[in-house]
C-alpha cells in the first residue's frame, strides 16, 4: 500500500458519527432510521500477475434501512420496511428489503414483498468483525476479481428480486419454525423454504442451531452473485446447517451449505462449503478468525474431484465510539493474498 493511499485511509478514519439510530413513536406510531457506512482500502498480491501492481482498492459499503410500525393493540402491530445498500446499487436495484408485515407477540411474523427467504434470515454463519460480508454478498471475493467460482457464504439464499410470503412462529424454548414461498420474477418459477431454529440465550454457555432446506424451481440465468455464473437448470435444492456457541466473551461458529442443481446448463456453479469460525472480545477490541472450505461442480464432474477453494480470514476491530469502529483484515483466498484496512460508522 502506497503512502498516498495510507494517508486517506487516516483522514477518512478520522471522521466519526456518534449519533444513536432514529427513533420515534407517537401515539400507535413508531418510526425507525438506521444508515451505516465503510470506507476502506484492500490490497492483493497476486503471484501470477505478470504486470506487479502494488495499488491498493478502494473499498466501500453502506446501508440504510427505514420502518415504520402501527400497534393494533398490546401484542399486535402491522407495519413496512424499505432497505437499500451498495450491493443493490451496484447491481442496478432499487431495493434489498421492501415489504410490509404483521406481527403477533404470542403467535409469530409474517412478511409479504421483496425481502430474503426465512432460510436466510433464520440461519446461523459465521463469527466476523472484519465487516467483509462473509456471511452475505462477499465484498472481499468481489474485489478480489477471482480466477474459479467459489461458494463464498454457508447460509442458503434464493436472492430478494421475487415477491415472497415468510412466516415464522414466534421463538420459544422449544425452537422457532419458519416457512417461505416466492414467486413472480425473472430467474425462477418458484422457490419453497422451511427452516428451524434452536436458541439458547441464558446461561454461562449460550448456544444456537439452525436447519434450513431450499428448493427452486426451474432457475433460468440466477445469479447469486456477482462473480458467479448465472444458473439455469430443472431445479436447485439447499441445505444449510449451522451451529453457534458463546462462552464469555468467546463465540465459536461453524456452518455449512450444499447446493445441487439438477440437469445444469453452462458453467455450474453448485457444490458445498463448510466454513468455521472463532472470535473473542476484550473491552473495545475484538479479533475474529475463520476458514472456509468451497468446492464447486462436485456432483456433475466425470472425476471426484472438483474445483475447490481454501479461504482464510483473520481480522481485528476496535471499537472507537459506540457507532464507530476501525477494523483491519488479512488472510488468503482462491491463493490470492490480501490485506484490508477501513472504518465503519453510522447512526
């Protein structure tokens, strides 16, 4: 990383947002803004380059999220959310969430419009505090440019482009239970999604699992990401299994995701990964570690072997305000070398 790079990342780490996130209720209302930003620098080594090029990427992520709730009486209330952030606008959408809701303390959730299957939004990943998105879009493997396709999170997702009903029952000790059906868009007839959720938030060992099982069908040129291909087969299933442990200021994750597409077109891009992770808190700090193991055309390969990728990720946060925090990471990915710097904010 040049000096003229390492200076802006310093003038930029020196602005911070202490405010507290917008929230205000009036009679049966209430109205909620949340908005974060990062900013940040990403530098790769990558050996087969002929041409060495030591300029650092400039990174950056953001998101802003608006509610708005109505209480029907003590233990219902309906309501709507709109988010958007950079990953949308990159890919020229308008929106990640936008749909309205209605919700019963003793019964559970239901949500109807543009918003993540209950597969995702119930299913455990990965510890992080290098705000890279490993659990989510991958800013880290985008940037990268990468050679191989790679599956680069373990929780399952069918994207938030379609109309989608999610209804979740309310969390007990018993676990939580979830069920999604979406349909009405370009890349898919249909998808179904049922998930289960234990949570065990007291005592010294707190603990979670989750079960997540995904079937689409008929997929036509779906892409999960950026730098995957598209899909485009019979039908896509997924399984996600996640497990998380916390003891003190320890937290121990470990996930895993398969994805089979039956009868793919093209480049296929299904496979497995299975990721662990670890991190650990003390005072204002925080440093995280994860491994994640992705191997890709698996089960349509004439041989047993596909193409496989190791990513390893060690990262450090501190945390300068209570909205404002530093972080560096570095590590290995798809045998490209990288080392991040940056900072997040908001209110």
């Amino acid at each position: 990383m040049n000096l003229k790079n390492t200076y802006l990342f310093f003038v930029l780490a020196l602005i911070s947002c202490r405010a507290n996130a917008l929230d205000y209720a009036v009679d049966n209302w209430r109205f909620k803004l949340d908005a974060d930003g990062m900013l940040g620098l990403l530098e790769k080594k990558d050996k087969n380059d002929i041409v060495k090029d030591d300029k650092a990427i400039f990174i950056n992520d953001w998101d802003i999220k608006g509610q708005v709730f109505y209480n029907l009486n003590e233990t219902q209330r309906i309501g709507a959310v709109y988010s958007i952030d950079a990953a949308c606008v990159e890919d020229k959408e308008y929106a990640h969430d936008a749909f309205i809701l209605f919700e019963d303390k003793d019964i559970g959730r239901s949500e109807f419009g543009l918003t993540h299957s209950i597969a995702r939004k119930m299913g455990l990943g990965l510890p992080d505090v290098g705000y890279l998105r490993i659990n989510n879009k991958s800013i880290l493997n985008k940037k990268l440019d990468l050679k191989n396709v790679l599956i680069s999170d373990t929780t399952a997702t069918t994207g938030h482009d379609a109309l989608r009903l999610n209804l979740a029952t309310r969390a007990t000790k018993h676990g939580q239970y979830g069920f999604s059906i979406a349909g009405g868009g370009d890349e898919y007839k249909y998808t179904m999604d049922i998930a289960y959720k234990i949570k065990r938030p007291a005592g010294k060992l707190k603990n979670a699992y989750s079960l997540a099982l995904s079937y689409m069908d008929h997929p036509d040129k779906y892409e999960e990401n950026s730098f995957t291909p598209s899909t485009t087969a019979d039908w896509r299933g997924q399984i996600a299994l996640g497990i998380n442990l916390q003891y003190n200021s320890w937290v121990f994750g470990t996930s895993a995701r398969m994805i089979y597409d039956h009868n793919p077109i093209g480049q296929t891009a299904d496979g497995f990964v299975i990721g662990s992770g670890l991190s650990y808190d003390l005072l204002q700090s925080s440093v995280s570690f994860n491994y994640m193991f992705s191997d890709t055309n698996v089960w349509n390969h004439k041989d047993s072997y596909g193409e496989y990728i190791h990513t390893m990720i060690a990262s450090f946060r501190y945390k300068y305000s209570p909205n404002t925090s530093l972080f560096m990471s570095g590590g290995l990915t798809d045998k490209t070398p990288f080392f991040s710097v940056g900072l997040k904010s908001g209110f």
